[in-house]
C-alpha cells in the first residue's frame, strides 16, 4: 500500500492540474461563455461534472466588486485629478465618497487639503490598488477597485484615464424592516398581525384584578351579607356588631 502512494498522488494531481490549466487557458482569452466549473461527482455514470460560471453576486465582498485598470502618469498625476476629473467629472460619483489605499484612506469630503499632493507622494506606484467607497445614502454603487498601470501620458491630456470603459452596478437594495409588530424583520409571535394573543390578555385581566383589589383593601373593607363562616357577637348595645372573618383573622366592629 505504501508503495502505491506516491504514483496515486502525482496522478491525481497531474489530472487536477490539466483541467485548471484548460479552464485558464479560456479566461485568458477573454472567452468566459465557454468556461466551466468543474467537480469530482460520485454519479457511477459519470465521474467529473460541469457548470457554467455563476454571473457575480452583488452582496458578496469579494466578486460582488467592480474592478478596472488605471492608467497614471505617475510623474505628475494628483489627488485633485483623480477625484474631481475621473471620479466625479467621468465616472459621476456624487459628492459622498471616499478613497483609500491598501495604507489607508487618503479621501473623503473632509480631506480636502489633500487634493492637491501627487498619487506618487501617498505611496501609489505600479500595480498599487486604489478602492473606491460610495457612501451615497439612495441607490449607491458597489466598490470600485482600480488597478494602476504607470504609463507615459502626454502632457496635454488627463494624467489619469481608465485603460477602458467601465459600468459600476448598484448595490442591491435592502428591505427595510416593517416596525409595527415586528423587529428586525421578525414578526413577534404575541403581536402577531397586530393582534395581542391570548396569553396576554389574560395577564393583562389578572393584573387589573389584583390592582382593583389592591384598592379595595387600602379603602377598608365593606361587609354587605354574612357568609357561612361569618357569625355575630350581639352585645348590650343592639347597634354595635363583631364580625370575625376566620378566612384572614380581620376583626370588624359596625
């Protein structure tokens, strides 16, 4: 068994290794229609299975992104060109964004002493990415994250340019939580629809019973018909009564 180990792996490798290099060979030219995902099945009828590649899912940090190249000309290139000529001037970005660097954030409405410092002084050079937030309140755009590519730009054109032309989608919409008898966009099982349930009611009734009998206690009690477990003590005086309560021990004199 030991012996057969080492052929078995570089086998398996070697098949694993021809598939992702056929499944390359396709995104490098560009051709994505014809890419596939490939895995091992445990179909008798069939051992590897395929799949078309899945479109981007907007909520997803990692393919919901939108990316593209930048081209810079990283001798005079500026801040105040990136922002206010490409992002708000080309690309339409409103007035609530930010930019930030793998170093930090170099951008935002409140840095605006910035604006006029060269890209090449925040430490962005070849292959640096650039992310760009946008923190509209209605309808914002995922995250772009632009590529720079250093290029020789002539002196009587933009020293910044997108290498093509980019659509950045929206974020997808959120539902917004309903706030009567709900929350979080959980409807809560005792107000259900609006409607108090049972269980409710019923200790709603109970403490208002108690409160009245609270009440009643602290204005003294009223005795309006003997019971059976009451008697009278008669005394000299007809119009004096006793009245012993056996059930709490209370002493009344009328």
């Amino acid at each position: 068994m030991a012996g057969n180990i080492i052929p078995a792996i570089a086998t398996t490798n070697a098949m694993t290794a021809s598939m992702c290099v056929m499944q390359a060979l396709k995104v490098l030219r560009g051709d994505y229609g014809k890419a596939r995902l490939q895995f091992l099945s445990h179909a008798p009828e069939r051992l590897i299975m395929t799949e078309p590649l899945r479109p981007p899912n907007p909520e997803c940090p990692v393919c919901g992104i939108c990316q593209a190249f930048l081209s810079v000309d990283l001798t005079r290139a500026t801040l105040r060109d990136l922002v206010e000529t490409l992002l708000k001037g080309h690309l339409a970005y409103g007035e609530e964004f930010s930019v930030s660097t793998p170093a930090g954030q170099i951008w935002d409405p409140d840095m605006d002493e910035n604006l006029d410092r060269t890209l090449e002084s925040f430490g962005i050079k070849q292959d640096t990415f650039l992310t760009v937030y946008d923190d509209a309140d209605e309808d914002p755009r995922v995250n772009l994250v632009l590529a720079v590519l250093g290029d020789s730009i002539p002196a009587d054109q933009s020293p910044v340019s997108l290498a093509e032309t980019v659509n950045i989608p929206r974020k997808p919409k959120q539902a917004k939580p309903q706030v009567n008898g709900q929350w979080n966009g959980l409807v809560l099982p005792d107000q259900a629809n609006g409607i108090m349930s049972d269980n409710k009611k019923r200790k709603r009734e109970m403490d208002e019973a108690d409160v009245e009998v609270e009440l009643a206690t602290k204005k003294g009690k009223v005795v309006e018909e003997p019971s059976p477990t009451k008697h009278k003590q008669k005394t000299d005086n007809e119009d004096v009564q006793v009245v012993n309560d056996q059930a709490d021990g209370a002493i009344m004199i009328d």
